[in-house]
C-alpha cells in the first residue's frame, strides 16, 4: 500500500560528445576522457514510501529489481549508512522512454536522481563530495548525472566530473537500433583489439580544458567504441550513413551504443529527418542538448495525482 505523498521528477539522458579509453586499471575498470551533456529525453520517476515490508520497483521494461540491482544496491547502501533507514521500505515506479543498453545512461541517471531525491526529502545531509562517493560505488556513469553539471569533463573510471562552460546548444536526432550494447561486452572487446595494437595514453585532463572550444564542439566528436562496434553491428554503419545523407553535419555514436546521434542544422530539419526515417521504419526521435540544470522540477504530488 502506497503512502499519500509521491515525488515525481524527471531523469534525463546524456550524450558523450567525446569519448577516449586508456589503461585497464587493476581494478579491471578502464580510465576515461569523455565530454558529457544532458539531453532533454527523459524517464519519469515517482518515488514514495511503503507500509509493505520490502522496496517496491516498477517499470515498463524490464529492468533488474533484485538486491543486486543498481537500486537494490541503493536503498542496501543507504540504509547501511543511516541506519535510520532500516524499517522504510521505498516505492519507485520508472516511466522509461531512455532505452536501456543505449548508451544514453538511463539506468544511471534514474539511480543518481534517485538518490538526490532522498537526499533531499530524507533530508541525509549527504555533501557532493559523499554523493559522488555513493554513486561513483554504484556505477561508473553515476557520478556525472549526480552532479547535475549538464556539460562536463569526465575522466577516472567515470567518477571525476568538472563542469565545462557554455554548453552546446544543438539539435539532435537520435537514432535507436534494435539491439541494445552491453557496456561489460564493449569494454572487453575494446580489451581484445587493444591487445593487438597498445593500451594509448589519454591526454592529461587539464591540458585537454585549455584547449577546448565548446562553441566548436563538432571538431571534438570521437568516440573509441565505434570501430567496434561498427565491425559487429555492421548494420549501424548504414544508419550513420543515412544520417549523413539527410542532412546532419556530425553523426556519432554515443558511450558504447547503440544510439547513433546525428547533429541537424535546426528544429525543422530535425523534425523533417525524424519524418523520413520513421517513414523507412527506423526509430529515431529528435531532441536538444541541455543548457541548464533546472529542468528537473521539483513536483511534489499528493494523493497520486498528476499535477505535471
Ligand atoms: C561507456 C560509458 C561512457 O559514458 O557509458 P554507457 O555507454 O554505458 O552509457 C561508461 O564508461 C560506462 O559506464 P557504466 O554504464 O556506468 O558502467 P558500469 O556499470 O560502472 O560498468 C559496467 C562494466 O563496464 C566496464 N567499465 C565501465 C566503466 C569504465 N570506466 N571502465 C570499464 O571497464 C567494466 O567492465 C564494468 O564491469
Ligand atoms: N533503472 C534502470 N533503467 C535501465 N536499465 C537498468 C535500470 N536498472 C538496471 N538496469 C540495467 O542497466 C543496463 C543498462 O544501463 P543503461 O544506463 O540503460 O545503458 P547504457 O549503460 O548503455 O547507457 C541494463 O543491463 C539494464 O538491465
């Protein structure tokens, strides 16, 4: 039985403009340097409290919900560092449009504003510092989303995020392949080609910030997953390529896939592609970079009803 009071906020995606993997660590993660931005495609999340004796999780795909998923793994952590908690039992129902496995970071966002959500109305006094540390235990993507930065620098195994200046605003089409990428899979087989050629150096994060133009963000589009998973999904070079053929000055893969993003000169350009891919059957939708975090509204709903 749910509780009258229902949070609901917004969980939004992100995009790496950029993306570079150096050395295997001991700890079998990989270092990083990656731009990161927030796009505006979102899940919606509802958060409540419980009177049944276990958290309770929904969602309309299906995503892990047992003790040692992502959020199993939360509430496990929270309770353990507020003791506090112990005898509260959380309800989350996740509205997902991000699909998951798509390298937009769905599954990290929806934990880290998770978290920032009970941090705030449990009122746990966690600082940044303590937040980044949770989430950073958690997943590697977490950190950025935690922040609420919407344009960073990400390097570390993900968990060292510093803002970045005047964030691109672009029009982008997102193109959704049928298959999802499993981010374990993409890293181990970055592991396998690496073995043939050498592990590269990244460059230093400072020298990587004085050099940076945001206003010229398209000459910095790389992401080191993409040959691979091209080479595999041979199929995802076609959309690529149609992509080009429709108008869109940069086309990219972001994290490790599947999403392909596509830059469009200007809304009507992107609604026109996202016509015509829909029309050769192919998923897409047309979105914005993220400017600003205020965007995740702080909607308090009583009684369950939906005052969005
Ligand atoms: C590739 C990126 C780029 O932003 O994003 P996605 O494509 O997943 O969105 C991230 O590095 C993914 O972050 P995330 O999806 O949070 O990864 P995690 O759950 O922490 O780790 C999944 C697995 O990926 C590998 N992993 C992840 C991060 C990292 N820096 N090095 C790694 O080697 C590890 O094998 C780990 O077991
Ligand atoms: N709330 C969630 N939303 C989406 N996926 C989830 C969630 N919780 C756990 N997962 C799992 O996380 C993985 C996908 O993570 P996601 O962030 O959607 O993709 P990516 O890492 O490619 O950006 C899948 O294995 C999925 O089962």
């Amino acid at each position: 039985m749910k509780n009258d009071n229902i949070y609901q906020f917004r969980s939004y995606a992100k995009m790496n403009w950029f993306l570079k993997i150096g050395q295997r660590r001991q700890d079998g993660y990989h270092n990083i340097l990656s731009v990161m931005q927030l796009i505006d495609f979102y899940d919606t999340i509802d958060l409540y409290f419980t009177d049944q004796n276990c958290d309770e999780i929904q969602c309309n795909y299906e995503i892990p919900t047992g003790k040692k998923s992502l959020l199993g793994r939360l509430f496990h952590l929270l309770r353990d560092l507020k003791p506090q908690l112990k005898d509260r039992y959380f309800g989350v129902k996740i509205t997902k449009n991000i699909p998951p496995s798509s390298g937009l970071g769905g599954a990290s966002s929806n934990v880290a504003n998770i978290l920032k959500k009970m941090n705030e109305i449990l009122q746990l006094s966690f600082e940044n510092e303590k937040m980044i540390e949770i989430s950073a235990k958690l997943g590697s993507d977490i950190p950025f989303f935690t922040t609420g930065f919407p344009f960073a620098i990400i390097s570390g195994k993900g968990e060292k995020v510093i803002p970045l200046h005047q964030p691109p605003e672009k029009y982008i089409v997102l193109v959704f392949p049928e298959v999802g990428i499993d981010t374990c899979w993409a890293y181990r087989e970055w592991d396998i080609e690496q073995e043939k050629d050498k592990f590269q150096d990244l460059p230093p994060v400072k020298e990587f910030i004085d050099d940076f133009s945001p206003n010229q963000i398209e000459k910095y589009i790389w992401n080191d997953f993409e040959k691979i998973i091209y080479k595999h999904f041979p199929e995802f070079g076609s959309y690529k390529e149609t992509l080009e053929q429709m108008g869109c000055s940069s086309v990219f893969m972001t994290g490790s896939g599947s999403t392909i993003i596509g830059i469009a000169p200007n809304q009507e350009k992107a609604v026109d592609i996202v016509k015509e891919l829909k029309q050769k059957g192919i998923h897409s939708r047309w979105s914005t970079t993220i400017l600003k975090d205020d965007s995740n509204p702080k909607v308090v709903l009583e009684g369950g009803e939906n005052h969005d």
